[in-house]
C-alpha cells in the first residue's frame, strides 16, 4: 500500500488536491487559509492564498480594499499617506491637510520649497519683490503692511536720504532741523570740519562750529577782542554797546575786578572807585 499524503490539519487526503507546504508540512487549500492567512484591516475578511496582499504599517489589505479613504482611489501603485489610521493618496491629503499659497491659491505639496511667514505660505517662486516682482528665495526681506520688499527696492522707496549727498542713509546718521544727514555729510559751513557729536549753532538754518561762528558773528571782548559767544555757560558783561568777558571785566588802571562792584566809564575805560576818585 501507498504511504498516506494527508493534510496536517483536517487529516484529509490531499492526493488528487491542491494544497500549500507551511512550516515543512502540507494543508489543504481551506485550512492553509484559515490557519495562515491574514484578515484584511479593511473588509475584515480573510485575505487567501490565491489574492495580492498589501502590507502598511502591521496592517494587511486586499489590494481591492487598499483604496484612498476620501476618493475610493486604489492606492495599490499610488503614493499614499495615512492620517489618523485613514489612508490617502496625495491630492487628498494635500487637499485637506496641506497649506495653500496664498499668492496663486494652489497647494503647497509636501516636499516641494516652501516660504512661511507670519502665519502664510508662499511657494518659493510666488514670494516675490512687491517692487521688482523678482522672487526673494532666502535673500533678506522687509515687510510693510501686505507687501514684501527685497532690501534694494526698500531702500530706494522708503529709506531716508541725506539731504546733502542725497544717497540712501542705511544706518546711523544725524537730524538737524528735521531732516536727514550722513555723519561725514553734516560739515560746519565755515571750516568744513565734521559736527557729528561736537557742540555746534547755527545762523540762517546753516550749521557752524562754535570757533568759526565766534570768528564770523560773535562780538568781540572790548579787553581780549576775542569773540563772546556765551556757548558752554560762559558769562559777559554788557554795557552800553560794549561787551566783556566776566573774567575780562577788571578795572583800566589797576586791573582789579569790577564784576558784582561798581565802575565809572571814562571814554574807553571803564574805571573801579578808587582809580575814579584819583582823577
């Protein structure tokens, strides 16, 4: 007699039969099934021998049942993502999960390049200038309001200019008498010499050092004939249309101070009591 062929589990002859070898023994077709194949996440039945299986995430499908959770699109030979255990193919997890550039309205699809700022999405090429219209990429922007400007276009519209060179002021910089002026542009009208961080004045909305508006305005001492320009809390005397120094204002014969005393002018002198009285 001839050695028995059975299946390892129902025991039934497989002559004759198709059956599937598993763990170095033979089944029968249906017990194959029930013992070894996986149940589909989707439909929940069996997946069988004869099928295409799909595997995703230690989960396994009919490739009928692989499909898109929104679209019913089979994902079989599809790129696909899963949100929330539901699979997707591309266009609808864009759709529903994906930003849109607010330039032209369309989808910002994953992995392409991107640009977010304050809360929007721009693909790379519709961030652009609001100036020069040129795309800004990585480079250094300005916002204002709505707009986006590349550093250049916002420079030449809306920067200060100095009002002596008239180039762009980008950083730094002096104000005199509200206007806008570099640092080595805003110069004493007389010497030419920088006022940037010096005591300065001015006469006729034109700047001047102190030394070049004593030497140009400023009355003259009657003692030192140098100029009186009360600049740095400095203190003269006055007399008729006479000037002194505080420290120049002494008597003409014995060069005692006057300031606080009285004094007698006689012609171009001016006299303390004592030097009067000797008259």
């Amino acid at each position: 007699m001839s050695e028995r062929f059975d299946c390892d589990n129902c025991k039934e002859s497989l002559y004759g039969r198709k059956y599937i070898q598993a763990e170095a023994n033979p089944y029968c077709i249906p017990c194959y099934d029930s013992l070894f194949a996986n149940t589909c996440d989707e439909c929940k039945e069996l997946i069988g021998h004869d099928a295409r299986e799909l595997f995703y995430e230690d989960r396994h499908y009919h490739e009928h049942c692989f499909r898109c959770f929104r679209c019913d699109r089979s994902l079989a030979d599809e790129p696909f993502t899963s949100q929330d255990d539901a699979l997707l193919c591309n266009d609808c997890y864009c759709n529903e999960f994906s930003s849109k550039c607010v330039a032209c309205d369309k989808t910002v699809m994953p992995g392409t390049r991107k640009l977010e700022y304050g809360g929007s999405t721009w693909h790379e090429g519709c961030f652009i200038c609001s100036s020069c219209e040129q795309p800004i990429g990585s480079k250094s922007f300005i916002p204002d309001k709505d707009d986006h400007y590349c550093v250049p276009c916002y420079e030449n519209k809306f920067a200060p200019r100095c009002t002596r060179c008239k180039q762009i002021l980008s950083k730094g910089g002096v104000t005199y008498r509200d206007e806008p002026w570099h640092k080595e542009c805003f110069l004493c009208t007389g010497c030419k010499a920088q006022l940037a961080g010096q005591h300065f004045t001015s006469r006729d909305d034109r700047p001047y050092c102190l030394k070049c508006f004593g030497n140009l305005y400023a009355k003259k001492c009657e003692a030192c004939s140098k100029p009186i320009t009360g600049f740095g809390g400095g203190k003269y005397i006055s007399f008729e249309e006479r000037q002194w120094h505080q420290t120049c204002f002494m008597c003409s014969r014995c060069s005692v101070s006057l300031v606080g005393a009285g004094f007698f002018p006689e012609r171009d002198e001016i006299l303390c009591r004592d030097c009067n009285g000797k008259l």
